[in-house]
C-alpha cells in the first residue's frame, strides 16, 4: 500500500464530517444516505436506527460504496476533490466499540438517550479507495488497493 496516498486518504477522509453511503438490499435496490461520520485510519464509523433501510442492506450485502467531499460547492470542474471509498460494513455489538471515535460513540448515546437500545455502530473497512483531484487533470483519480 502507498503510505503516501494513504496518509493524503486519510487527512482528507478526517476533514469530511458527512458522507453518502450507498447500500443495496438483497433484491439489488440501491439506496444511497447521508451519515454523520468519523475515521480511524482508513476505517469508516457512523451510527443509525437499528432498524433503518441501510442497516437491513448491511445485513443482506455488506458491501458498500462511500463519497465524500469536504468544503463548499466547487466553482469549477478543477476544484473537483473528493474520495470514492469501496468497503465491508460490519454491525458493531456493544462489546466492541472500543475503537470508536468519540464524535461516532457520542452521537450513539444521545440517540439511544432519546430511544434506548434503538441505535448502532457500523464500521467499513475499504477494500478499494480513490482519491480524486481534478487540478490534477479531468476525471484524476489516484487508486488506492487495501
């Protein structure tokens, strides 16, 4: 693995405090969401109703698709940035949640404050990410394997 571009995925995936998360059930119907998010490294945390479209995804295809884009609306197609993340989502049990960051674990608790036990954690894990930048040229975009 590039360290380099993996130190640039990750400072830029740590600026990005929401990203949409793209799933699809077992019968292939997409859905794609905004979530609150936070990282540690290359690893993705965002909590959700248990009992919410995405979470049913998961638990049929933990395959999922990320984007992400810090900052306002580029002006144009050169200030294009971003990362395209692909992963495995996993359900995190109460008995694992040591690792996650505190902005995911305190969004958990207020939740769970207002509908106990109703709220999540899940965690991606890239298998492929893609850091774009198109100062760099139209549709650049630097490949990283995990």
């Amino acid at each position: 693995m590039d360290s380099d571009l993996s130190k640039r995925v990750t400072e830029y995936m740590s600026d990005c405090p929401v990203c949409t998360l793209a799933t699809a059930g077992a019968d292939g119907e997409p859905n794609a969401t905004m979530v609150f998010m936070s990282n540690v490294g290359m690893d993705i945390y965002f909590n959700t109703a248990k009992d919410s479209q995405k979470i049913r995804n998961i638990q049929s295809n933990s395959r999922v698709s990320i984007a992400m884009q810090k900052g306002a609306v580029p002006k144009s197609d050169r200030e294009i940035t971003g990362v395209q993340f692909n992963g495995k989502a996993k359900i995190l049990s109460d008995d694992n949640l040591s690792e996650v960051p505190r902005a995911v674990m305190a969004r958990h608790k207020a939740f769970n404050s207002v509908k106990p036990g109703n709220a999540v954690i899940v965690k991606v894990t890239p298998t492929k990410v893609y850091l774009i930048d198109y100062s760099k040229g139209f549709r650049h975009r630097d490949v990283l394997e995990v």
